[in-house]
C-alpha cells in the first residue's frame, strides 16, 4: 500500500492510517512523532523520506505504548536517528516486558505477551521534559499530558499540536468505552487542556487531523465521566472489581473478546475505581480474604 501523506501544515504531515505516526520537516532534516505498531509503517514513511532526500534525525516516542514505539527501533536503526521519549516511559521502551506485566500486575500469561502489548526493545537516547526544545533544528515545545499513562507527553512543532493519546478519536471512543489510562482524573485534565493550548492544528494518534478540537475534547471528557457513572452502579452492593467490570462490560455492544482486550479494558475501569476512592466515592471491605468496594 502506497503511503499517503496528510499535510497538517507547510512543515508537518501524517499518514491515512489507523494509527496516524506524523513527522516535521525542516529542509533536509525531519523528525518523526511516534512511529506506528511494527516496523511496517515505519519502513514505508523511512523511504518516503530516503527517496525525497530527507534525514530523519529523531523520533519522538510521546509514551511506552507498543503500538507508539512498536517501529521506532528499526527507524534508528535504518537511519541513525535518536530515539526521545519522556523519562517514566523510556523505562518500558528500554525494558519492554514492563508493559505487559504492569498490565497483568504480575509475570503475565501468553496471551498478555504480544505485538499490541510488548513492543520490540527500543533504547532511548535522550528524555524529552515539558518545556522548550529543538528537533531537526526547528524550535519545538514539549507539553505534559499525563494519565493515558504516568508521563506521556504532546509536542507543538510548526502551529500543530500532536497530542498522541491525551484526546481519543471517536471512533475509538466507541469501540473502547472505557477509555485506556493510569490515572483517569489527569487524563481528563489533559484532554480539557488540549483545548486552550492555542494550536492551530490538533493531531490525535489515533484519528489524524482534529477538525473539532472543542468537540472531541468534550466527547473524551464525557467518555470518562461516563466510566465513572457506570463504575459506581456496578457498585450496588459491595463487590469485586473483576465482578463489577463484568457487569459494566457485559453491557457493552463489543464486550473484550480477547485476553489482551479484557486486561487493557480491565486496567482501565481499575484506573476508574481508583479515582473514585481518591475522591471518597467508594471505599474498600475486607471479607474473607476478598477485596470488595461499596460506595462510600
């Protein structure tokens, strides 16, 4: 399949793809914004460059999700360039197995161990912290959007804001409603702050090019109030997490139909319960050896 460029502006551009990896050019040098599941898309946006006479001097991994870094080794390694990611995530990437166990809290079964779940090992040259910076010699500013996971961040190049997973498209909303993070509470703060940035052009990872910003940031907050919601009547009576999950996703229209899906939906409605306890809305009971949640 051809590779098929999406201007987002005189410098910027991203690919029609499910997952839209994008990358800034400056005259001859360029770097890339996360860099797809494998090294399939990789290769093809690698060449692109190649063929057009562009050095591809970085590749910003904005968090340690497979499906961010899964090609950014073999980019390096095909054309030198250095591998940025912020400091919390440059762990997994350096340390991929920490993925899937994070995930299952424990040395994980087969089926938690796989492409979407554990990327190729990726060593990290140098952490990126929120702030002002320079890529492929071209001004840049690092922004913090955390909770998707601990230290995921966006990056402002050229008027575009990439913002990777802080705002989901809707498409994925719909698929997944309990919307993937480590920490609900900053991930919709993240969201919501998207909004006032200033950008002329938003880039969602997983949705390209925004052409509502003020909407889809209103959708991902309402996809985490929503989570919240279902949460607390799961939570009726006192039960478990994995009996209340099984409550709110039964009654989902694609309820996780593999292993992989079940832990990351999982994790993410744990994320949810966590947030409400923070907040006081639920609270533990210890009985007989089984950790339930009422609501407080």
């Amino acid at each position: 399949m051809a590779l098929k460029r999406v201007a987002l502006s005189d410098r910027a551009w991203c690919v029609d793809h499910a997952t839209s990896v994008a990358v800034v050019e400056n005259d001859r040098r360029a770097f890339m914004v996360d860099a797809g599941l494998d090294e399939n898309l990789a290769r093809k946006m690698v060449n692109d460059l190649a063929q057009r006479g562009i050095a591809l001097e970085a590749v910003v991994v904005t968090h340690a999700h497979a499906d961010h870094f899964g090609g950014a080794a073999f980019a390096a390694a095909r054309t030198g360039a250095r591998v940025l990611a912020p400091a919390v995530d440059a762990l997994t990437l350096g340390h991929p197995d920490l993925e899937p166990w994070t995930l299952w809290a424990a040395a994980p079964p087969p089926d938690v161990v796989n492409k979407f779940l554990r990327g190729p090992e990726t060593p990290v040259n140098a952490t990126l912290a929120p702030g002002p910076a320079t890529l492929a010699g071209l001004d840049v500013t690092v922004h913090a959007l955390p909770g998707h996971t601990p230290g995921q961040i966006g990056v402002g190049a050229d008027g575009v804001l990439f913002v990777a997973d802080a705002l989901l498209g809707e498409a994925v909303l719909a698929k997944h409603p309990v919307p993937f993070s480590v920490d609900p509470d900053a991930a919709r703060a993240s969201a919501a702050r998207v909004a006032g940035l200033g950008y002329d052009v938003v880039h969602a990872y997983h949705g390209g090019r925004v052409s509502d910003v003020s909407a889809l940031v209103a959708m991902n907050v309402a996809a985490y109030d929503a989570a919240e919601a279902a949460a607390l009547e799961a939570f009726d009576a006192p039960r478990g997490v994995e009996e209340a999950f099984a409550r709110v996703a039964s009654r989902w229209p694609s309820p996780p139909g593999t292993v992989g899906q079940w832990v990351l939906d999982a994790a993410s409605f744990r994320g949810t319960v966590a947030a409400l306890a923070r907040r006081g809305r639920l609270a533990p009971v210890l009985e007989r050896g089984a950790l339930l949640w009422k609501r407080a």
